[in-house]
C-alpha cells in the first residue's frame, strides 16, 4: 500500500509536469487494489473530452449503445427544455420582436384563455369572501 501511495503520487506529479511544462492534455485515472480511485485531468479541459478524443483517435467505442442513448434522450430533453424557456419569455412579453404575425395568434389566443381562467378564480374566491363575509355578519347579530 505505501508503494503504492509513493508510485501513484509520482505518476501523477509526471502527469501535472507533461500537462505544464508541454501544454499537453492529459489525464490519467488510477484505481488501487481496494477499489479507491484517483484521478488527474489538466485544468484547462474535462475528462469527458479527452476521452472523446481518445475515443475518435483510437477508433475504439467506449460507450455502448445505451449510453448513446441517454446521451441522445438528454440532448433531447436540453432541447425541449430551451424550446419551454423561450415559450416562457414569449408569454411574459419578452422577445415578441423576433416573431412573425402568425407566431403571436396562438400567443394573444393563450393568454386571453389564461385572463379568463384568472378573472373566474378571482369571481371565485369573491363570492367565497362575499358569503363568508354575510354569514360572520349574521353570526354576529345573533351574537348581538
């Protein structure tokens, strides 16, 4: 285990110096006996990245299709996601300039149905405190 620990420094203090001194990208992970790992990546880049090129200068797969899968389902998601956030800004009344006529129908036709909805819950809840307010009223006469 100490040579170990001495041997696994040493490469990874060589790792830091080649990264350094000769502006190379690398990275290295080491894992013990134990299962603990360490690992070293230069500053200026991620693992993930090195390993695409690794991937591509190779020509070996690291990841199997269930991964390009997820990788796909996530950029989908991102995707969709940056689709809602724009909608979002739409609908607030931010970035209408960039639209065409056609574009804001559907917009003016869904915040039109939003006021309705918005004005019935308000109708809603004054009549709720109209009736609350006529029956403390009559609690309090016959409390009189």
């Amino acid at each position: 285990q100490v040579t170990f620990c001495k041997r696994r420094n040493g490469i990874i203090k060589k790792a830091r110096e080649i990264s350094i001194l000769c502006d190379a990208h690398v990275s290295v992970v080491i894992f013990s006996s134990s299962g603990k790992m360490s690992d070293y990546c230069t500053p200026t880049t991620a693992l993930p990245k090195i390993l695409e090129r690794y991937q591509q200068n190779s020509g070996r797969k690291l990841w199997d299709a269930e991964h390009e899968n997820l990788s796909a389902e996530i950029d989908r998601i991102k995707k969709e996601n940056d689709n809602m956030q724009i909608e979002l800004r739409h609908l607030k009344g931010e970035d209408l300039n960039s639209l065409y006529p056609k574009e804001l129908i559907p917009i003016e036709e869904g915040l039109q149905i939003g006021l309705a909805s918005v004005r019935d819950k308000q109708m809603e809840i004054w009549k709720m405190h109209k009736k609350n307010e006529k029956l403390l009223e009559e609690e309090n006469k016959q409390l009189t």
